[in-house]
C-alpha cells in the first residue's frame, strides 16, 4: 500500500500543483481552457462548471490542463491537445448548442486562442507552472521549519579540529574545549557557534573557551571564515546508533546502544576517533572494547575497502568501513512563524541552487550522467522517505517540487523554458516560425526527452540489477 500511495501523493501532488498553475493562468488572461484533469487514463468522474469540464481519472500522477490553441501538435503534447475539432453529436449527453468547441458547436472566437495574446499574457501562461512548483516547495518548507523546529546540535564541545590551509592558529584549539563564545558573542549551541564565525567581519575570530581563548587570524579574506566553520567539528560520542544488515559490524556482533570506549588497546572519545581508526584499516582486523549496558565486550572486525574522495587533496583514497552509524546528537527547537518563513525561504533556494549546480556539472563533465535517476528511483525514494515519517515524504515533495520549477525553464522545446524562448524570439522577428520549422523544433525537443528519459530508465534499471544480484 505504501509503495502504491506514496509515489502517487509525490508525483501527483508536485505535476498538479504545475498544471494547475498553466490552467489559472489561462482563466485569468482570457484564454479558453475546456478541461482540467486530475490523472491521466480513463475518466472515473467528469462534471462541467462553466466552459471547464473538470475530470478525475484513473491514474493520479498529476494532471493536465486542456487549452485552444492552433499548434495541434505541440499542444497535444504539452497541454492535452488543441481545440479545432468538430463538438460532440446532439445526442451526446456533453452537448450543448451554447456551447462551444467540444461541448457545442459553436468556434472558440478568436480572442480566445493562446496565440491570440500579447506576449506578456502567453508568458504569464507558461511561467505560471513553474511559479506554482516555487510556492509549492517554499510552503512546504515553511510549515515543515514551523511544525518540527529547527535542527540544532546542544553542544559547543569541540570534537575534532580537521588541518585547514591558512588556518595554522586553529591548532591552539584542542578536542574537548568547550566554546563559550565567538568574537564576545555568547554561543549556546553548535548553530550559534558556526553563526558567529560566518558573520564576523573583524580582521581575526575570536574563539572563547574554558581554557584559553584562541585568536584565528582571517587577514581580509572571506573564504576562511567558511573554511574554519568547516575545519572544527561538535563532540560526537562514540556509540553505535544502528548498525546496516550484512556490514563488518553486524558479523562481528555490534549492536546499537553499544559505547566504544578503545580500539586495538588505545581509548576512544569521540566518533571522529572512532572513524579515523576504522578507516585506518581497511582490510585489517581491529579489536573494539565496547561497553554494554553493565558489560564489557571485546570484539574483532575487519572494516572493508571503500574507495573515497580525500577531502583536503580531492584524491581518491581506500578506506575502511565497518557499517555502523552514529548516534544523531540533533535536537529540535521551536521557531516562530517569521522565522519558520526565513527557513523555508533558505531552504527552498538552497535546493535550487544545488539542482542548478547538478545540471551545470552534467553540462562540464564534472558529474556523470550515471548518477541521474528517472521514475523508478523516485519512487523509490517517495517509500522510503513515507517509511521515514511525514517530514522525509513532505521535504521529497518540496525537493521535487523545486526540481521540476528549475529543470522545466531549461531551453528544451517541449518545456516550459524552450516554449517561453520560443515566443519571446517570435514576437521580436515580429511573425511566427513556419509550421515546418516549429515541427523541426518539437522533434529536437521531443528526441532530447526521449534520450534522457532513455538514459535515466536505464540508470535506474542498472540500479535494480545491482541490488538484487548483489
């Protein structure tokens, strides 16, 4: 049930709120638009308001919007298909001799035609779908930010200080400090502590801690306040949160609640002590003190070899991993309405940025196209998410809703950003494209989504070959 119901509410929810967007559009400025659907496929329910005839049919990933429009074929495939039909026949239940074209006889009037608009109409129409995606994803962020709070990290205790270039003053800062605050400023939480280093503009950061306070000189340069936000790290207790089915950890009889208190003979601390052992040691065994409940266990396991990106020098590098994750030290704190707005807002174009940069990296060969996933894995990603509680299913949603907003206003013909540069182009020759050159068009943009539509069912189907013959 939750793989049928999950995908639907994703899908549906996120195409919807899109073709709703084109189809308010159109009303607004005047262009005739006879049906609106929820789903695709055979009708289960029909009812006429107005000149609309709203339809809920029988698969519920999404919907269309039908509206008049002289270019059959770009709109049957964009919008469901253009009005120059004859009406149904007199004995047809959906006549009516008011009505027009395909409820009644009578022409759509020329005013009413998509083309028939200025530019600023038809480009209100077409960049609606992708406004409606933007509010989507801005709303949900914003009731998931004021319903569950915001995440924060109850601590200002130094885990681990990472080696960071330029930064040789952070060496004064040790494992175990406690931050008590940054440049004068008072920090209570993790959250407070990275703040603070962002927003300084003084020539050094201040650390304040129990022990000694610590001066990091930034000598002008901006680049360093991120990198030494990113160069320490909060304490991580070393205890084992859950542990994957078939890992090291699992054979070796880890479990989670387990506290590693040593490895191989030396004391452990923190998680980050933890992982630098392990990944230390890839294909050597380790003995691991553990502390459980009132016992003291001892086990050995063999962390395998996992190849990983170093991240100071950006090699590839193996490494070792047992399967066992940390436990999460996060916490939730309530935020007000205002703030819960500035969240989402955040939120919301940090996604878009992230899906931009996606596409840039396709474009410069630095990501691979092998790591683009189509319909399977999305929804694949919608269960597991549901599994995961409503906050992981409605931040896919917001996440996807966003996607679609970004991918839709590429210059690809058939999208809504290829349609957009399409009229923009005619209305500055001052004559539309002949029929045979917008056929050419929609064949490019036709073949373009086929390929890629091609290349992510393949990547996904790879990706399902691989889990079940792994």
């Amino acid at each position: 049930m939750l793989a049928i119901l999950a995908p639907i509410l994703v899908f549906g929810l996120v195409i919807f709120v899109h073709e709703l967007g084109h189809f308010l559009a159109a009303k607004a400025v005047g262009v005739y638009a006879p049906r609106f659907s929820i789903g695709f496929g055979p009708t289960l329910w029909r009812r006429k308001r107005g000149e609309t005839e709203y339809v809920l049919a029988a698969l519920p990933l999404g919907g269309y919007v039908r509206m008049a429009s002289r270019l059959d074929q770009e709109a049957a495939f964009l919008e469901g298909g253009a009005e120059t039909g004859a009406g149904p026949a007199k004995e047809d239940p959906r006549y009516d001799p008011e009505a027009m074209i395909p409820f009644g006889p009578k022409p759509v009037p020329e005013h009413r035609w998509f083309e028939s608009k200025p530019l600023p109409a038809r480009l209100l129409i077409l960049v609606a779908g992708v406004v409606m995606n933007v509010l989507l994803a801005l709303v949900v962020s914003i009731g998931l930010a004021y319903s569950y709070g915001r995440p924060v990290i109850p601590t200002t205790v130094v885990g681990e200080v990472r080696p960071a270039q330029g930064l040789a003053a952070l060496r004064q800062l040790q494992p175990g400090d406690t931050i008590t605050a940054i440049n004068g400023e008072s920090v209570r939480t993790w959250n407070d502590v990275v703040r603070e280093i962002r927003r300084g503009s003084a020539d050094s950061v201040v650390i304040g801690t129990r022990r000694a306070p610590v001066i990091v000189p930034m000598g002008g340069d901006g680049d360093l306040r991120d990198r030494l936000a990113g160069a320490i790290a909060p304490y991580v207790p070393p205890v084992i949160d859950s542990v994957f089915g078939g890992s090291p950890a699992a054979r070796a009889g880890l479990r989670g609640g387990d506290s590693v208190v040593a490895v191989d003979g030396t004391p452990v601390r923190t998680w980050p002590q933890l992982v630098g052992w392990v990944s230390g040691a890839p294909g050597r065994d380790v003995q691991l003190d553990v502390a459980r409940g009132t016992e003291r266990v001892r086990v050995r396991v063999r962390p395998e070899s996992t190849q990983t990106e170093d991240p100071v020098t950006g090699r590839q590098r193996t490494v070792g991993r047992i399967g066992a994750a940390a436990r999460d030290i996060m916490t939730r704190e309530p935020v007000a309405l205002g703030e819960a707005v500035a969240a989402g807002w955040r939120a919301t174009w940090f996604d878009a940025g992230r899906i931009i940069m996606v596409v840039k990296g396709l474009l410069t060969r630095e990501i691979s196209v092998r790591q683009l996933g189509g319909p399977i894995a999305i929804t694949q990603a919608s269960v597991t998410a549901a599994r995961g509680g409503l906050e992981q299913l409605f931040y896919l949603i917001a996440f996807l809703s966003i996607n679609v907003a970004v991918l839709n206003m590429l210059p690809i013909p058939i999208l809504d950003g290829g349609q957009i540069l399409i009229n923009v182009i005619e209305s500055a020759k001052g004559s539309p494209f002949s029929m045979r050159t917008r056929e050419y068009i929609l064949r490019f943009g036709l073949l373009a989504i086929a390929l890629l539509f091609a290349l992510v069912m393949f990547n996904d189907l790879q990706a399902a070959a691989n889990r079940l013959f792994q």
